[in-house]
C-alpha cells in the first residue's frame, strides 16, 4: 500500500458553495461506527485532528457503534449531504449487504466516495504445534486432515472470518470456523493452542511472532507489508491470486458536492504526506494510502462484489 499523492496544494484554498458560503463554516461529523479505543478509531482521531486543523473547523469523532457497523452507517446515509457528515468506512460497508442480505443503506445509492485512508494487513498465523512451515505445507495438511483444523476470528462476518473463508474457499479447504467476540480474544487462545490457526491483525500478532508464540506464514496484501517485509504475500508463498486487505475510507453521503469531496480528498492526502503522522500510523500496523474519490469508487464496487460471492460460496450467516 501507498500513498497517491494525486494534485495537493501546499495552501489549500477556500470552497465557496452558493453565492457567499465559505466551506468549512463549522464543526464536522467524522462518524465512526465503532467503539472508541479501537483501531479505527484510533486512525480517525489521528486524521482527524489534523484535517481538522487544515480546515480551520473541528472535527468531530462521534461513535456509533452496533449492529456490525450497520448503526453508525445509516446515521451517515441518512445524513444532510451538505459537507459536514462523514463516514469512516471499512469493509462491512461493503460486505454487509450480502451478509444481511437487506440493510438500510445502498452503497451505490447512499454514498460518494472521498478516499481509501489507509489500511493493514492480514497475517496467516498458525500455533506453533501445526507442522506446516509454509503456505504450501498448511494447504497439504488441511487437505490430508479435513475438519480437523480450526480457526479463529473476531465474528462471523468479520474481516478475519471473510479472509480465512476466502483462503479455504480458494484451497479448497475444510477448516472449522471458531468465532469470538473480537479479535484479542482468539488470538489469546491461538497462543494458549485452543486454536490451530487464523487469519489476525498483523500488529495484534506481531508481537507473538517474534516470541516464537506463534508462526506466521503469509500476508493477506497483494504486496509486502513494509511493517514486516521478511514476510511473503499468501500470493506467492502457495495460493497465487489471494488478497484480502482491511482498510479505512471516508465516504460522504450522496449528493454531497463534488468541490467539497475533492476539498477533504486534497487535505486528507496532504495529512498522510506529513511524516509525523506517517510515523504515528506506522506504530499502529496502518500503511497510507490515500487514493481518488473515483479510485475509491472502483474499490468499493470489488470489494462487494469480491466478498459477496465469498459470502455466497461459503454460507456465512450472520449471528
């Protein structure tokens, strides 16, 4: 993952909407529809308060969590689409809809994209009592031990359920899906060898690698992680064409204006370019990315239609 600078201003210029609006004119709702403390939340907070002061508005973190993220995301659907609602997306924006098969949003309908903020990478992590080295040498076991296996994640639906459910539906795997209530708690009981294997936050497990707690295999990235560059992609360790990224966009609703979109696009981008911040989100296990509204766009259209036949494929049911 990587920044794309796009065009920035080094002195962003006012917008103007009708005769005499000069935008920003007040405070701005950054929805996140997730607890505070959290991974996402923790991103938001770090933009936010820089494009905040970019702005010369505060930005405002407002939580609304419940439901798989579906509270927070209509609260933004339904919102004025006057530049002061936004939304910090991340895949269940796009997942949900197969998964629930009807929520009270629709992602063509309801939302413009402003840019794909950054994002993390999925490790593959086995308890080091699994036998397999490698990609190639776990996808050998799960095939000669069908069902024997388990693995961990966050919930049903979450984006460790949806990469491993990728990753066996790819292998043609049978592997047994242990949910929990969040992700820490799987990997807590991956490292106490409850479980035998799952797909977890990099920098969640991380830590647990390189005390020998845990193996790590591959990551979900279509490249390296620089954050952990020793590692190879699940692509070229053993399953050509994987990817399952987690990632962190604002989204506005529709109808928003497009100067106001390509304002916050332009002072986004110009947040991830500062090093101090870049540091910061590194500490996290987050890569900048920072794309278009139209790449963004095009993004959110494969990822629903990439894990909506996952969901398809594999059954997933919500809890």
């Amino acid at each position: 993952m990587k920044i794309i600078a796009g065009l920035i201003f080094a002195l962003s210029s006012p917008v103007v909407l009708g005769a005499q609006t000069v935008y920003p004119s007040k405070p701005i709702r950054l929805i996140v529809p997730y607890a505070a403390g959290g991974s996402t939340d923790t991103l938001t907070r770090i933009v936010g308060l820089q494009l905040g002061e970019r702005l010369g508005q505060q930005v405002v973190i407002d939580n609304r969590t419940g439901a798989g993220t579906i509270i927070g995301t209509e609260i933004a659907a339904q919102a004025p689409p006057d530049g002061y609602t936004f939304l910090m997306a991340t895949p269940p924006l796009a997942v949900n809809p197969a998964l629930y098969g009807k929520v009270p949003y629709d992602l063509d309908r309801d939302f413009a994209a402003v840019t794909n903020v950054a994002g993390s990478s999925n490790l593959l992590v086995v308890h080091p009592s699994v036998t397999a080295a490698s990609v190639k040498e776990l996808i050998v076991l799960l095939k000669a031990n069908p069902g024997r296996y388990n693995y961990g994640s966050s919930g049903v639906g979450g984006a460790g359920h949806l990469a491993m459910a990728l990753f066996t539906s790819m292998a043609a795997l049978d592997a047994q899906h242990v949910p929990y209530k969040g992700g820490s708690l799987a990997v807590t009981d991956l490292v106490a060898g409850r479980l035998h294997l799952m797909m977890a936050n990099l920098t969640t497990a991380q830590p647990h690698i390189r005390a020998g707690r845990l193996r790590g295999l591959g990551v979900g990235t279509r490249v390296r992680s620089p954050l952990f560059p020793e590692m190879p992609t699940i692509a070229e360790a053993g399953l050509p064409g994987y990817e399952a990224n987690n990632w962190n966009g604002v989204v506005a609703p529709k109808k928003t204006p497009g100067a106001v979109i390509d304002r916050l696009h332009r002072e986004i981008v110009a947040v991830l370019n500062d090093p101090a911040t870049a540091k910061r989100l590194a500490a996290q296990g987050l890569e900048p990315i920072g794309d278009t509204p139209a790449q963004f766009e095009q993004y959110l259209k494969s990822e629903a239609a990439k894990w909506g036949r996952v969901v398809k494929t594999a059954g997933i049911k919500p809890e």
